[in-house]
C-alpha cells in the first residue's frame, strides 16, 4: 500500500504520524479479513496510543535515573531471603502510592533491597507515576553542589515534584549538619504529600545517631520510619559467598511505635 503525501501530511498535522508505520500492515490486515471500518479505525488509534505509552514509559523511566533496570518479574523469589513475600508483592498494587505512605527496606548487603525498591518504581513509572532513584550520597552531592551555584531551590523542588522518591543506600556514613538538614527538609516537605522509599542496611534504631542534631533526627523519623512500610530481609548476600568478616549486619527489629489517627498500623512489621 502507497500512502499518498497528503495523507502523511494531514497525520503530521494532526501530531498522530506514529501511525505510519503500522498503517500499511493494518490496512492489508484489514482487507483480509474484510474488517469493518469502525473495527480498523478503533485497532489504528489503538497502534498509536499504545506507542504514546510506551514513549510516555521510556521518558519515565529515563528521569527516573535507575542504575539499573529492576522489574517485579526479574526478582528470584526462591532465593534463600526470610521475609513476608506476601506483603511485598502487595506493595505493588503500589496503594502506598495513592496513600502517600513510605516503604523501607532494611537488610544486609546483598538481599535485594535495591532490586525491590527500583521494581517497585518500575511498576510506578508504568503506572503512569513521577519516579527519582538516587543513592542518598548523590543526593547529599547534589544539594551541596546546588548551593554553590544557587540552584538549591532548582534542586529541592526535583525532589519533592515526585510521587515516588528513592533513596538507595541510606546509612552508610555519619550526616554532617548541612546534610542533616537537607534529609529533613526532604523528609518534612514529602510527608503526607508524596511517597518515599529507603533502603538502608542499618535498622531503625541506629539512624538516630547518624544525624548531627538528635532532635531533628527524632522529628524526620517520626514523620517517616514511623509511618511506613518496614520490611526487613534476613539472609546471605547472593552474589559472593558468605566470608568471615564479610556478612552483611542484620538489622535488628523494631517494635511498633505509632498508631495513625484511622486505629491502623501504617508501619507493617514482619
């Protein structure tokens, strides 16, 4: 089938000449099975939405700034881990998100806790959400940065303008006092309006001594380790094998502090 030029200017116009490449095989599709017209219109507009999206997909992903590409059935849900498959795999109908409730993943090296936080927002970003993976380390880098070419305001508004925020790796040094506050404001601005994943292979109670100030720290926990989703992965780092020396700590279990306002336990334990 020759498309006339007319014909690819109008769909040009329009802002629909996606449609050209699969045109010519649904025409010839269509007059095989002598489809009704109203049947091949529908199955056209179908071929172009369907590439928005997955366009739509690509630029999401994209932004999102993943290291690496992690999806829910990439996870080896037979690996040695202990925790509560159920409710993770629960997480992914992604309700946290429409609450604006917070996930933490808290376990050794080497368990998945990356892979799970950026399938999780893997599925977001396929979900149509606003996703921003960052290693707390680079974000603490950014924001340090930004002050120096006054673009701190820049900056704070790409981390609050997600639905999803992830912050990979948090824990892993002491936070100076510029670097306690910027989580804090973070923290403060997202609570209530957004969603915010941590990974961190300290338990809970070892973040408070991280912070410069243990009064700002006990205010940012109290708005985020103590209204989300803990999930603490027990096991054996996968990809080298367990060495004296080398093991992952395990984070210790934290009782249930706080009961929201509706009588329910946002902060699921395991």
């Amino acid at each position: 089938m020759e498309i006339s030029q007319s014909l690819k200017t109008h769909l040009k116009r329009l802002k629909i000449s996606g449609l050209l490449a699969t045109l010519p095989d649904r025409v010839a599709h269509a007059r095989k099975t002598k489809r009704p017209e109203l049947e091949f219109l529908e199955l056209v507009l179908q071929d172009e939405v369907d590439r928005r999206d997955h366009k739509n997909l690509e630029i999401r992903l994209a932004r999102a700034g993943f290291e690496e590409e992690h999806t829910l059935e990439g996870f080896d849900w037979e690996a040695p881990f202990s925790f509560d498959r159920d409710r993770v795999k629960d997480l992914f109908g992604l309700g946290f998100l429409e609450r604006h409730e917070d996930v933490i993943f808290l376990g050794p090296v080497g368990v998945g806790k990356t892979f799970l936080a950026g399938a999780l927002g893997h599925a977001a970003c396929r979900a149509g959400r606003q996703v921003l993976f960052l290693r707390a380390d680079r974000m603490f880098a950014w924001l340090h940065q930004s002050r120096a070419d006054h673009s701190t305001e820049k900056a704070l508004r790409r981390l609050l303008a997600p639905d999803l925020l992830i912050l990979d790796d948090f824990g892993l040094r002491r936070l100076s006092a510029e670097q306690s506050s910027d989580l804090y404001e973070v923290i403060l601005e997202r609570h209530r309006r957004a969603s915010t994943i941590v990974t961190s292979n300290r338990a809970i109670d070892e973040w408070i001594p991280l912070f410069d100030d243990p009064i700002l720290a006990q205010s940012a926990l109290d708005r985020l380790a103590h209204n989300a989703y803990q999930v603490v992965i027990d096991g054996e780092s996968l990809p080298q094998a367990p060495a004296a020396g080398r093991r992952g700590r395990r984070p210790a279990r934290v009782e249930a502090a706080v009961t929201p306002k509706e009588g329910r336990l946002n902060r699921e334990m395991l």
